[in-house]
C-alpha cells in the first residue's frame, strides 16, 4: 500500500477502519502435511485464498477475481489447492486446483459441468468426490477413482511440472431431486458418508454410507422416513488408517450433540455430553478424543472428551464467540475468537497469535448486554449495544436482524452493527424464534406461519426497549440482510405504525417469484417450510411474503441487491421496488454486480455509508437531543466510485 493510501486510511473514521483492517479465518491444515495450511483474507481488499506454508513462514495468495473467492479447501497430502470457480458471486461454477506453491489453475474435474456445489471430498489416494446441484438434474455425486498416482507428489510432496487434472471419468454414485451433499470419505477411501433429504424434510437430514461404487454399507434416518422432526449431520470420519467410525451430529436430546457411528457394524454410541447448549465436534487426530464447540446464550466454548474414560474438560478461552476452532497434532488447539468489542484472533491454546494479519488492527466497539423478553413463543434472547460514550436513552435505536433463518447471533466482533453505534444509533438484535442455539424447537417453530412467527418474537423486543427507554419509538430502524432483509420487508408492511426507516439488503421480496428463480437447495428447504410449493400452498406463501403488504409500507425503504445472487434473485426484489414506485413510495435501490453480498470491501463500505446516510435522512429530527444520529456533514462520507 503507497503512502498516499496509508494515509487516507489512517484518516479515515473508526468505522471504515474496521472493514478495511485485514483479516484472516481460522487456517485449515492438510492432515497428512500439517505444515500446509489454507486461510481467507482481506489484506488485498478482497476476501480471497491464501497458502501458508508453517515450516518457512511463507504466505502466497492463491486467488484474485474481482469479487473475491471463499470456497478452498487443501489435499490431504497438502500437494493441491481446490477452489470453486463460479461467475462474479453466482455461486454456479466448477472446481479447479492450483499446486500449493504455486503454478497455473486447472480445471480439476474436467468431465462435470458447471452447477452448484453440493461438497468435495479428497482422498489420500487421489480419489475424488463431487456432489453438484442443478435444477434439470436435482444432486448428483461423482465419484472419480484414484489414478496411479494422482499426480502431483514428487519424493519432497512438490507438484511436479507437467501433472494434469484427475484424468479418470468421474462415476455417478448417487443421484436425488431433493437436496444432498457430500459428508465425508473415510481414511482409507473405501466408505463415503451422505447427507440426504429423500423424505422431503430439507431441515433435517438423514446419512447414508455407501462403497465407492454407490453400494450401500447403511443408513441413519432419525426421522424414521420424513414422520420425526429430527436432524443428523455428518462430522467427519475417524481420521486413522482402517477406522470406520464416523461422528454425527443428532438432535435427539432437543438440541444437537455429538455421537459416533460405526456403519460397518452398524452401531451407535451416543456420548455423555451434558452441556445446556448445541454441542459440535471434531476429531483429535490420533481419534482418541473429541474437541467440543459449545454455543449457550450467544457465547461459545470450547471442550475435550476422551473417548475412553467419558472424561470431559473445559478447554481455556476466553469470553466471548469461537468462530471456529481446531486440534493439531501436537494436542494444542487453534481457534478464531473475537467479542462484540474485540476484532477477531486466531489464538492458540499453546499461547499466542498463531495468524497475525498485516496492516492496522480495527478499532474496538463496545460490549453487549443481554436482554431477555417473554414472547408469545416462549423467552426471546437478544443482544443489546449502546452508541459509545454512555448517557441515558432513549436513543435513536436500528434492530438489526439476523439471516439464515437457521443461525442466531453472537457476542462477536462485526463492523456492521459498530459503524451504527459510531453514528449514535443503539443497536438490538434479536434470535428469535427459528434460530438456532436455543433448541430444536425453537428453531423448527417458524414452519408454515413463515416470517410472521419471527416479526412477533421482533415486535415483543420492541415493546420492551420502548418501555425500559432504551429506544425511541419515533426513531426505529428495521434493517437485515438475507433473510434478514426478507424481515424487513415484511415487517415494514406488517408492521407499518412500528418502523421509521427500512433497510433491506439482498432480501426476499416477492416470495413467489423467488422460489421460481433461486437455486435448487433453497428450493427444497422452501418446500420444508411452507410444507409444500406455491401452487401447493398459495395461502401460505401469499401470507409470508413481503409483496402482499407492499402498499402498507409507510416508512422510507432502501434496498440493495446483487445481480448475480441465485439465493435472492434480482428479478424478485425488480417486483417489490416496482410496486413501491408505482405508488410513490420514498425508497430507494442499489444494485452490484456481485451475488448473495460482496466480498470487496470498498464496495461493503459504500453500501454501509449509503444505508446510514438514508436512515439519518429520514429519520424524525429530535431538536436538543443528545442522542440523535449523527449529522449529515459528519455522517459517512461517500467512497470513491470504482473504476468503470
């Protein structure tokens, strides 16, 4: 970076400066060459693919497109880079693979055409497996069998010059039009683990084991064909030679928890992990133990249980949300931490940083407070901040909700929600029923009343911050993203007396039109929802879908949306901004050539500015208050526009 950037960035406000301070994820390691690691990063501003090579210290990036790259993932022997190549964030694409220190990217499995992906796995043996997604064909898995060698190791573990792609055709082995993908391949590469909805329910899956030629070896369906609302994820296999085991994630205790699966015997051991919250787990890798991530309340922790003994103990980190966490083969554990006031870390239980990102640090935020609401559906969590500085409420006030439906937030670091309070807004956000981390019901609840159950568990955490004096209900912003942004809508038009700006960012917006145009695994996870399509149930998804309520919309409406996106297609969001228009409606719309969000920070950065320019715009001014937003000649500054 020249000086005369440093410099602008170094006077740039601590809000810009927590998107652009670099960033890593939590590496993963090549488990036959722990020394061969692969991380995300933003040094370049882009989020894009890194090779870290642990004995010399040497980092290279792997990839650089114009909107970013996020799926990789290493070789076992650590010789080969696989990352999915799709179009400027459409998700619809094929992988290819790069040696790890460097060389050209080549198309790894040339005979399978484009689509989404449904997972990879990577044999020891140079075995291959693809699962992919398309709406002509449903999910297929291909299977393409080692060759002899599969090419790239030399004697030192180098790609040699002249190795190819996989040269063998890959084999279909399992084909199903509802959704599925690829769980894992054993040690040995003579068993593949499958996560399948074929009973319908694309919110719980069941897992099949197969031989590499598509035989089945058995199957674990904890919702006994499609009648039980319980779920089952595949966690990995046992990472040692000749070992069939295979950890599974199970909800039968009403929340998830660990066990282990041997399909060859056909026997489970369900373990003794008596944590409140959603346990997860992956293997040590001598598989004698299991490192535990536990979510309770918005917070995460990490333990160890011995297989053996039954033994569980508490691994140290400190408070606040593990993002992801991993043991290597020294027994130490690297995890990526952070806390709504600290950026993130990737620690290690060793001691120290193991991955410090170059460049500037972002600045800190300020803390959460819990809230907890009594709700129509039971006791609702949310996290609360307040604009830093102190003083007393009621402040204007933005509920920034959550996506997914199927994830909750966290007291973790996010730049989103701080560049609010840096603008003197309290910030609330709410996991409502439908997230998870509070139990199977809670989150399977929002079924068939969709977005309608969630906005009621929203409305009840208005109420209370309107009535404590936290927030002013004259000075509310409903704001999201995703299915976030799907909220927002629907809670502008269902909600109209309760909201004084909406923002909503690659949102759902015409339900119907959507289902027609996303991509096949929404499709399916849809049809769970509303128990069936739109010509099945019209009711149902006329009730929950924001275009019903367009003309009831009284508050100013920004909305942001990719071009590219197949979760939130654009056409959809067209439907909704034209209804708007034609009644004169204030909103207004911005459209990126990116997909579901964009990975470039200069262009997060412009949209942040420009959503809480149109909130300070629109909201009611406050004459003498000292908690009003900030104003506009100290508002965010827009960036400049890039390069045509």
């Amino acid at each position: 970076m020249g000086d005369d950037a440093s410099e602008r960035v170094g006077e740039a406000p601590d809000w810009e400066k927590r998107f652009r301070a670099p960033r890593v994820s939590l590496p993963q390691w090549a488990e036959d060459a722990p020394d061969r690691s692969l991380f995300v990063s933003n040094a370049t501003g882009t989020f894009e693919l890194y090779a870290w090579d642990r004995a010399t210290g040497k980092q290279r990036q792997v990839t650089d497109r114009p909107n970013g790259t996020m799926d990789g993932g290493l070789s076992p022997d650590g010789a080969w880079i696989w990352w999915f190549d799709d179009t400027d964030g459409d998700e619809f694409g094929r992988w290819r693979r790069q040696p790890f220190h460097g060389g050209p990217d080549e198309e790894a499995v040339p005979g399978l055409a484009p689509a989404y992906s449904a997972g990879l796995a990577l044999g020891r043996d140079g075995t291959v497996v693809v699962g992919r997604m398309t709406e002509e064909e449903g999910t297929t898995i291909h299977l393409v069998p080692a060759t002899a060698p599969d090419g790239p190791d030399g004697p030192a573990g180098e790609a040699r010059e002249g190795d190819g792609a996989t040269s063998a055709t890959p084999v279909e082995v399992y084909r199903h039009r509802q959704s599925a993908g690829v769980g894992d391949l054993s040690h040995d590469g003579t068993l593949l683990a499958i996560e399948h909805t074929e009973h319908g329910d694309a919110m719980h899956s069941a897992i099949r084991v197969v031989r590499p030629d598509g035989t089945a070896v058995a199957e674990l369906d904890d919702t006994e064909g499609g009648t039980r609302e319980l779920g089952l994820s595949v966690l990995g296999f046992a990472p040692v030679a000749g070992d069939a085991r295979l950890l599974v994630g199970h909800q039968r205790r009403g929340r998830w928890a660990p066990m282990v699966w041997d399909p060859v015997a056909d026997e489970v051991t369900e373990l003794d992990v008596d944590l409140p919250g959603d346990a997860h787990a992956r293997w040590y890798p001598d598989g004698r133990a299991l490192l535990i991530g536990h979510s309770h309340h918005a917070r995460s922790e990490l333990w160890r249980y011995e297989l053996a003994s039954g033994r569980l103990a508490r691994v140290e980190t400190p408070a606040g949300t593990i993002s992801g966490a991993t043991a290597r083969p020294d027994g130490s554990v690297e995890y990526l931490w952070s806390s709504a006031a600290e950026p993130p870390q990737v620690r290690s239980t060793a001691g120290g940083t193991v991955l410090d990102p170059p460049g500037m640090r972002a600045p800190a935020s300020v803390p959460v407070t819990d809230l907890w609401v009594d709700g129509p559906g039971g006791r609702i969590h949310a996290l609360v901040q307040t604009p830093p500085g102190g003083g007393e409420g009621p402040f204007p006030t933005v509920f920034d909700i959550h996506g997914g439906p199927t994830a909750h937030d966290t007291d973790a670091f996010a730049a989103g929600p701080a560049a609010w309070l840096d603008h003197g807004f309290a910030v609330v956000r709410v996991n409502y029923r439908g997230s998870t981390g509070y139990g199977r019901e809670w989150t399977d609840a929002l079924k068939h009343r969709v977005g309608l159950i969630e906005l009621e568990d929203v409305a009840a955490v208005r109420e209370a911050c309107v009535a404590s004096g936290l927030a002013d209900p004259e000075r509310l912003v409903l704001t999201g993203g995703s299915w976030g942004g799907y909220l927002t809508l629907l809670g502008l038009g269902t909600q109209p007396e309760s909201w004084a700006v909406g923002v909503a960012a690659v949102p759902v917006a015409d339900y119907v039109t959507a289902y027609h145009d996303e991509m096949e695994a929404l499709k399916a996870l849809d049809r769970t929802l509303f128990g069936g399509t739109p010509e099945e149930q019209p009711e149902r998804w006329r009730a929950s879908s924001p275009l019903t309520y367009v003309d009831q919309v009284r508050a100013p409406v920004f909305v942001s949306a990719g071009v590219n996106d197949p979760r939130c297609p654009i056409r959809q969001i067209e439907n909704y901004v034209d209804r708007l228009a034609a009644r004169g409606a204030v909103h207004e719309v911005y459209r990126y050539d990116a997909g579901h969000g964009s990975l470039v920070v200069e262009e997060r950065i412009r949209q942040v500015a420009m959503e809480i320019r149109f909130a300070t715009r629109h909201l009611p001014a406050r004459q003498g208050d000292a908690h009003g937003p900030a104003e506009a000649s100290r508002g965010p500054k827009e960036p400049p526009a890039p390069p045509a």
